[in-house]
C-alpha cells in the first residue's frame, strides 16, 4: 500500500532524470526541436507545451495524491491541499523540463527547488506523524541511510572501532 506512493513520487523525481539522459546523448535533435518554438514566439513553447501534457501531469498528480491518501490516511479537506501541490509540482517539474532540457544543471537545480518547496507545503498540511512518516518513507525509497544503518557494521577490509 505504502510502495505506489513512493513509487509515484520516485517517477516525479526520475522522470526527469532519465529523460535527461536520454537528451544529452541526442543534444542536436534536443536542441533543434527546443530552439525551433522559441525561435517563432517565446509565448507559445509555455502555452504549447502544458496542452499536451495536461492530462498526463493531471494523472500523474492524481496518482501521487491517491498514494499519498492511502499510506497516510489523509483526511478530505488535506487530500484536496494536497492534490493542489502535487498537481502544481508536476506541472512545474514538467514545464522546466521542456525549458531546460539542454541545461541539464540548471534543470537539477530546477528540480530541486521544486521538490523544497513541495515538501515545506506538504509540512504545513500534513499533520506531523504524517510528515514524519513521509519522510521515513521518501528517504527510504531514495536511499537515505538511516542512523543505525549508519552506525552498523564497518566497511569491509578496514578495522572496526571497537575494543
């Protein structure tokens, strides 16, 4: 029940990632289909864009929002906040997608700030045991050694600290 809801929100996270690679080992077809649109009206790539994708980013914030509904066991009026943020995070992380899809650091950076600010509006609406499982459950899936894990055993080949 837990596992498509960080699933959901890995995809948010890799999406753009994989895509990423997928534009650095194609730049010239990247950039050509990027410097086109923003060639003709530097107003159509924001409004184009969004239009195809509406319904996937719709989806995609459902599906998140669902997930979300299930492990945490949001209450009415916290699922519809939270649609709002997941809806407006998917919207951001796929708009600067196109935009940056040939600066691939500026887009991480993008990303990043996107998915702050996601996580402070989560915090407000979230009550705090849902918050802190979130995060137990984010980290998790993202690989985020926890503090025990941390503390266990030595790395192979070296001597252990105790006596």
């Amino acid at each position: 029940m837990k596992t498509p809801l960080f699933a959901a929100f890995l995809l948010l996270i890799l999406v753009p990632s994989f895509t990423q690679a997928q534009t650095a080992a194609k730049p010239k077809s990247a950039t050509t289909a990027a410097a086109k649109p923003k060639a003709a009206t530097p107003a159509k790539p924001s409004a184009a864009a969004p239009a195809p994708a509406a319904d996937k980013v719709e989806a995609r914030a459902k599906a998140l929002t669902d997930n979300m509904r299930q492990a945490l066991g949001l209450t009415p009026p916290q699922v519809v906040k939270v649609n709002q943020i997941n809806l407006t995070s998917v919207r951001n992380v796929e708009t600067a997608r196109l935009r940056y899809r040939t600066d691939l650091r500026k887009l991480n950076g993008i990303v990043e700030d996107i998915g702050q600010s996601r996580l402070a509006a989560l915090k407000d609406v979230l009550s705090p045991e849902q918050f802190n499982r979130y995060q137990r459950k984010r980290e998790e899936k993202m690989g985020v050694p926890n503090s025990s894990a941390a503390q266990g055993n030595p790395v192979p080949g070296l001597p252990s600290n105790q006596d």
